[in-house]
C-alpha cells in the first residue's frame, strides 16, 4: 500500500509538471506570426533566458541519468567527460556566440544552421543546404530517441509500468508542447527546467553527504571497496584522457545550441549569459559527478540493489526524500530530456520546413505555410525516434555520445573554419563536412574495435575534416561574395 502511496503521490507532481509546461506551449501559440517566431522567437530572447535555455537543452536526461551512471560505474574517471565540456562551452560562448549572431542578423537572415553555411559560402545550388538538412535529421533523430529512452526509463522505474507505455506518455507529453509553442515555448520552458535540473543536482549530493557522515566518510567506504573508483588515472592513458576530454568539441557543431547564439537580443547580452551560463553548467556536472561516485558509497552501506547503474539518481530521489519532495526531484529528469527533446524536435522540424520545402521545393511559400509544415516536421521526427527507442535495453550516454560526435565533426569544423578563416571555400565546406559525418559512422560501427586503446570517434572526425578543409580550401577559390561577406561580419564586430 505504501508503495502506492508513493507512486500517486509522485505521479501527482509530475502531472502538475507537465500541466504547467504545457500551459506554457499554449501561452506562446498564439504569439508565432512567422517562421522567424516560431524558430528563432523573433531574435528577441534575453541573456539568462539564452544561457539557461542554452544549458538546459544541452545536457538532456544524460546529466542526471548517463553521467551518474558512469561514474557509478567506473569512478572518478569519467569526470573527464564534464571537464571537457566545460571548456568547450566555454569556448563556445566566448568565441562562436558573437561572430554566428552578426553574421546570421546583419550579414544575411539565417534562421537555421544551414542558412547560415548556404549564406556563408554563397552557395546557390544549394549543395551544403542539403547535406546540412540530411546530418541533422539523422544524428537529431538518434539524439531525441535518447531523450525518450530516458523518460521511459525514469516512467518505469518510479512507477512500476511497462517501458513501452512509459514511452509512449513521455513522448507525448515532449512532442505536445513542442508542437504547440514553438521556439519561445522552449526557451522559456528551459528557464524553468534548468533552475529544476541545478537545484536537484545540488540537493541530492548534499543529502547523501549528510547521510553518509560527510565527506571524508564517504571516501572511506568507497576507498574500501572501491578504491579505483577515486582515481582519474585508473585504467585510463594519456590517448584516453584527451579522447574524454574531446566531448568539449562538440559543442562547436551543435545546431539546438548554436541557434541560442543566433536568437540572443543582442551581442551586448552575450557576456551576461557566458557567465550566468558557464556557472550553471559547471554547479550542475559537479553535482552530477557526485551523485555517481557518492552512490557507491551509499548502496553499500544501506545494502541497495541497483541493477542499472544510469538509474542512481531515480534510486537516490526516491530513497532519500519524501514522496512529494522525491516527485520534484524527479521532474528535474523529466525537465532535462524535455528540455534537451523539444530543442533537437524544433531544429529538426525547421529543417523540413525551411531548408527542404521553402529552399529547394517551394520558395514562394508564405512564412504562415513554413510555420505549420513545420509543427508537421515535430511529428514526423519523433515518430521515427520513437521506433528507434522501442528497445529498453538501449544506454543514454551511448546514443548521446554518438548524436554528439556526428554534429561536433561534421558541423564543428566548418563552423570554426567558417567564422576565423576568411580563405575557406564553398567546396571545402561541402568535403569538410562530409568527411566529418563519414568518418565518425564508419569508425564507431566498423573500426573501434580494432584498436586496443579507446579513442571517441569525435576525436578523428573532427581532425580529419579539418585536414579536409584546410587541403581543399588551400586547392580551390573563394568566391567573391563568400569574401565580402565575412568582411562585412568583421566590420560589425
């Protein structure tokens, strides 16, 4: 009886959760006049909203599910992982934002990522539109199948149901108010969900702390049982440190964080939400890192069973707080794989409907049309990843690892090339960014397991395409327009 005390309570708030992200989808519904609006919220979103939107939509369900897990499993090691993306996000907002959000404004009005490339390169055959539009409905499809894997496994796990049901309200829920609110709706949604996510990840860790007897015991127990696990050398060399450590790049190609950058109400609000954003972000990967190290401890010590590592923080939440407090803690999942889900639906939706249909197929369609074919895109798109995260055995971290790698080498490349190398070409743009999509495939499905030493497959899809680019630019001419233009960018710095 008390168990279902428990799971009524908890299903209480995450139904007054999710009643409230959708109140907000319909607030914004009738605030998108164009396509502007629904994708890119009119250019008029503020610092914090940028920054924590930026955040919340970055790190998914894999904060408080794949990363715990992983260093539950393996120790302090895996922190490597949350150093990397630091300084890459970092790097992201002090040297990308300024340059991608005078560019895609002033220079030409770019509401995609690959408006932005065709602009760039001034590519009127539309080549590099294509093979954007195709990288992104692919990998972006893979990436939201991880979000509803995670939903499904957190539904189960606190409710007891069957994964295919809890698939099926998670996805629900995730694809409603994307369909209905559009950019705004997401941007403001993720205000909400990153205050949830921050707050969860500082509480729980303290909580287990105080149980456990403080920091010190803590190290105690695990050095007892686990001492590896208090190690960042452990079963790890120095090819393997810097391949972890290359997740940082991939946040150069990632198109739901780049379009923040783009969004942001000015250049001038840019500082503000580098520093609002970078200390969230750094506040929420120690608290996720220590969810995982500090669980091993605490199972042990409470004799717990945990049969998946990646649920230590469902287990935690439930364990010790009260049902109520236990429910809010949870939705801070629920925020995370909808925050990161809805972001990668609408870029993906914006792709169908302004990179396919206005640009190639229909250019006389009305701002009004693209807006509503792209609500259709919403579906589409999560239909397909929903198929994709029917199988309950499928790892969090796995799928997002993959997504990010096929994003940071295809498209992060070229953008950094783009936005600091006035001599590259259109054709190096088109090789780069192919090379960088190939690569990352082929390696991670047919040759990582021959190497005896881990390297991620970011790491050589991202330097191969910069070779790529370099060798190819170096080879071909640069079109008169694509020189003006960065010249222009330049001028408005």
């Amino acid at each position: 009886m008390e168990v279902v005390n428990i799971n009524l309570e908890i299903a209480i708030v995450f139904i007054a959760y999710s009643l409230l992200m959708l109140f907000i989808g319909l607030y914004f519904y009738r605030q998108n006049k164009d396509s502007e609006d629904y994708f890119l919220g009119g250019r008029k979103m503020g610092p914090i909203v940028s920054a924590l939107s930026a955040g919340a939509s970055d790190m998914s369900g894999w904060l408080l599910m794949g990363l715990p897990g992983a260093l539950y499993a393996s120790g302090f090691v895996e922190s490597y992982i949350a150093i990397g993306l630091s300084i890459g996000a970092f790097l992201n907002w002090a040297f990308v934002a300024k340059r991608l959000r005078v560019y895609t404004s002033v220079v030409a009005n770019s509401i995609t990522i690959p408006d932005y490339f065709e602009t760039r390169f001034d590519d009127d055959k539309h080549i590099l539109r294509i093979i954007c539009a195709i990288v992104i409905l692919i990998f972006f499809t893979f990436y939201v199948s991880s979000g509803l894997v995670g939903g499904a496994k957190l539904f189960e796990a606190t409710f007891g149901i069957e994964y295919s049901i809890a698939l099926s309200v998670g996805t629900f829920i995730i694809v409603i108010y994307t369909f209905l609110g559009g950019y705004k709706a997401v941007c403001w949604t993720d205000l909400i969900q990153g205050f949830l996510m921050m707050a969860a990840l500082v509480v729980v860790p303290l909580s287990m702390l105080y149980h456990l007897g403080g920091y010190e015991e803590a190290m105690s127990i695990i050095f007892d049982i686990r001492p590896q696990a208090l190690s960042m050398s452990e079963n790890i060399g120095l090819v393997g440190i810097i391949s972890t450590l290359a997740w940082g790049l991939g946040y150069f190609g990632q198109p739901h964080i780049l379009v923040r950058f783009m969004s942001i109400r000015s250049t001038s609000d840019i500082p503000i939400a580098t520093l609002v954003g970078i200390s969230w972000m750094v506040i929420s990967l120690i608290g996720a890192c220590f969810i995982g190290v500090l669980g091993i401890a605490y199972i042990n010590k409470f004799n717990l069973s945990l049969q998946d590592p990646e649920k230590i923080f469902i287990v935690m939440s439930q364990v010790l707080f009260t049902p109520w407090v236990s429910g809010i803690l949870l939705s801070a999942i629920l925020a995370a794989i909808m925050s990161t889900a809805s972001s990668q639906l609408l870029v993906s939706s914006s792709t169908i409907a302004e990179d396919f249909y206005r640009r190639i197929f229909n250019r006389n369609a009305s701002a009004y049309q693209v807006m509503v074919l792209g609500r259709i895109g919403v579906l589409l798109v999560a239909v397909v990843a929903f198929v994709i995260s029917t199988d309950k055995n499928s790892s969090v971290l796995s799928i997002v690892a993959y997504a990010w790698a096929g994003f940071g080498a295809s498209f992060g490349s070229v953008m950094l090339f783009s936005l600091f190398w006035s001599r590259m070409t259109r054709l190096a743009a088109i090789f780069g960014m192919l090379t960088g999509a190939i690569v990352v495939v082929v390696y991670k499905n047919f040759l990582a397991d021959f190497f005896s030493f881990p390297i991620y497959e970011i790491v050589p899809g991202f330097v191969c395409a910069s070779i790529v680019i370099v060798i190819t630019s170096l080879c071909s001419n640069v079109r008169a327009g694509t020189k003006a233009a960065y010249e222009t960018m330049l001028k408005n710095l």
